[in-house]
C-alpha cells in the first residue's frame, strides 16, 4: 500500500504556488476564533458556524496529521506531490490574473 508522498501544513502548499507561478503568495494564519468571529459578523449562520470551526481546529491542532492511502482507494491511482499540481495548474493557466472588484 502505497501512501500519500508528504505531510503537509497549509503554509508548505501555499508555499509550492509561487514557486509555480512566480506571484508573491503568503500564507497568513488566522485563529479559529477570529475566523469564527468573521463568519458569524458576515451573517453565516451560528448552527453552520460552530460545527466548522470544530472541524477546522481538529484539523489545524495535528491530531489527525498523517499519511493515508485515500486517494489510492477513491480515485484508483497513487496520490500526486502538491509542487507537482501546483505546477501544472499553473502552467494550465486557471490561476491566470484574478481581478478583484469591489463594489457596483
């Protein structure tokens, strides 16, 4: 059984982007709390807020941090390195210029 090929922090795949595509990328953490905070100052929903968070502190606090042969069961086929699609998305062009517009 083969697993996935690395353990990685949302800070290591943000990092493999701009070494795909060249842009200035960073990764800024936020705490739980203060994405809760924006969510719920958004109007989301309290009921769909709470259960997020938790889900989004379990998988941030590394209790749940390891290899697992995933993709091989659903998808049929070993899982790819994160540098591996970052670069061939990138070369895709789907991370083209975003353009950001605000307001009417």
């Amino acid at each position: 059984m083969r697993l996935g090929p690395r353990l990685m922090t949302f800070a290591d795949a943000v990092a493999e982007i701009p070494k795909a595509t060249g842009r200035k990328i960073r990764y800024v953490p936020i705490s739980p709390e203060a994405y809760e905070s924006a969510l719920l100052e958004h109007g989301v929903p309290t009921d769909f807020v709470k259960p997020l968070i938790q889900s989004i502190s379990t998988a941030l606090d590394g209790r749940n941090s390891r290899l697992s042969d995933g993709v091989l069961l659903a998808l049929g086929r070993p899982p790819r390195d994160f540098a591996d699609y970052a670069r061939d998305a990138a070369a895709s062009g789907v991370w083209g210029e975003m353009q950001i517009h605000k307001g009417d």
